[in-house]
C-alpha cells in the first residue's frame, strides 16, 4: 500500500457491484485502499473483473454497495457534483457526442466547474487552458475540429482538458485501446510525467500489462478472489502477478519481470 501519511484517495471497507429488485451482485468486498498523491496506478485485471465498475464508484458515477470513499479526506457521498468536478478528472474511451467543436473549445470545457453560469473565461482560466496544451504538446491542433483528429491526437486532447480541470486526480478508462503501439507508448509516457512532473495521481485502468509493469508506481490488481495494491517490486517479490490470470498460455517471468508465453504451450 502507499505509504504516504497523506492519503489523496482512501477507502474503508468498500463493496462495489450492482444492485437490482431481486438480488445483489457483489464485484468486489473489503476494499481498504490508500494512495498517496503524485502517483501513476495502474489497474489491472481480465475482461469483466470488475474494474470499470471500480473506477465508476470511485468517480460516483455509480454508489457504492457498501464502505466509506474518502477524496482528500472528505467523504464521497458529501461533495456535490461541482466539489468533485473539482478534485477529479475523467477521461473515459467512448465517443464524444456529435458536435462542432474545437479542440480550443473542447478542452476550454475543462474549465466548467470554475466558470460562472454564462461560462466566461477568466484569465486564470486561460491560463490553465494554455498550460494544459503546453503539456501535451498539443497547441499545433487548437484550431482543428476535434472530430478531424486522429486517435492518439483525440486522445492527448481529451488529457488536456483534463489538466485544464486543474485536478489532483485524473482517472482513465482503457485509455489506448483504439491506439497504435506508438501512441499508446507515448499516452502512458506522457501520464508518467504529468505525475512525476505535476504531482497529478493518475489512475489508469489498462491491459497493457508490460507496459503498466515497466512505468506504474503502484500497481491494483483485481483478481476473482483478492484486490492487492502495491509497488511493481513488491507484487514481484511476492509472486502475486502470478495471480493475475488463471490461463495456462501466459505466465509471468520474473527475471524478465514481464508476461510471456508459459513453457507449457503448445502452438
């Protein structure tokens, strides 16, 4: 677990899943984590483990079944959408809606939660815009239409308004997965700086494993049984990425410190 004394996210005794008229369908129990500020978290899992469902719960996008949510250390459930607007990003994979907007106009939508209802820009409010595409190296698209960009160019965009939001934790879903190995290379790179840099704590939900193994400071692994939270070095040590995924055509190398093909495989 991170070890700061200052936890930016904390959660105690935290259930997540989903609930209907007939029954409870618990994802995941007993979630007790802690993390510390300027940290990139990569969280990792197979398909259906439940890891959207996660980030979703920590955003309040949906309640949690049971268990407290703390953003520096105020609870969840008290921040209204505006308050946590302010505390956290997220920058989700799907489709934006169908528009005319610039990619100036697009990230100055990161601004909202500080503007007032006519939606001026103030100076610092540009500030911040400006800053957010000096960060991403974005400023050659500003006046391009966000649906004529590229994917990898959409995607640094959509990190720019989330800087723009100015906040202490930026949470993405499945970040690269329409990208090219490039991109997705240079998206993680990027991430990696704007905590190392910026002191952003960044949560990435991702499957590239490898890639997470060799740039994440901490790493969540959601398993069917466990949800462990710990340095790469530490879940190493410990043989827990073994327990990533139940399959006998991949295991983890430890000296390579990466997933390969198992000896075992037979093509």
């Amino acid at each position: 677990m991170d070890l700061n004394n200052q936890h930016i996210i904390k959660t105690s005794k935290l259930s997540i899943g989903y609930t209907s008229k007939k029954n409870v369908n618990i994802i995941a129990a007993d979630l007790n984590i802690e993390l510390g500020k300027g940290k990139l978290v990569c969280l990792l899992g197979k398909n259906g483990i439940g890891k959207s469902t996660l980030l979703r719960t920590l955003t309040k996008v949906q309640p949690a079944l049971s268990g407290e949510i703390f953003i520096n250390n105020t609870n969840l459930k008290t921040l209204n959408s505006v308050e946590l607007a302010k505390s956290l990003s997220l920058v989700l994979t799907e489709h934006l809606p169908e528009s005319n907007l610039s990619v100036y106009e697009l990230v100055a939508l990161g601004r909202q939660p500080y503007t007032n209802w006519v939606g001026n820009l103030s100076e610092t409010d540009l500030k911040f815009i400006d800053n957010a595409f000096e960060q991403t190296n974005t400023k050659h698209l500003i006046n391009a239409k966000y649906y004529e960009l590229s994917d990898g160019q959409l995607q640094k965009v959509l990190i720019a308004r989330a800087l723009a939001q100015n906040t202490d934790i930026i949470i993405l879903d499945e970040p690269t997965v329409h990208l090219d190995i490039h991109h997705t290379i240079e998206t993680f790179a990027l991430l990696k700086k704007l905590a190392k840099d910026f002191h952003k704590t960044i949560i990435v939900s991702t499957h590239e494993v490898n890639l997470a193994l060799q740039l994440a400071d901490i790493l969540w692994l959601m398993t069917p049984s466990n949800f462990m939270a710990d340095t790469t070095e530490n879940l190493i040590e410990n043989d827990r990425l073994d327990q990533l995924f139940e399959s006998d055509l991949i295991s983890f190398n430890k000296t390579l410190k990466q997933f390969t093909l198992s000896n075992s495989y037979q093509p």
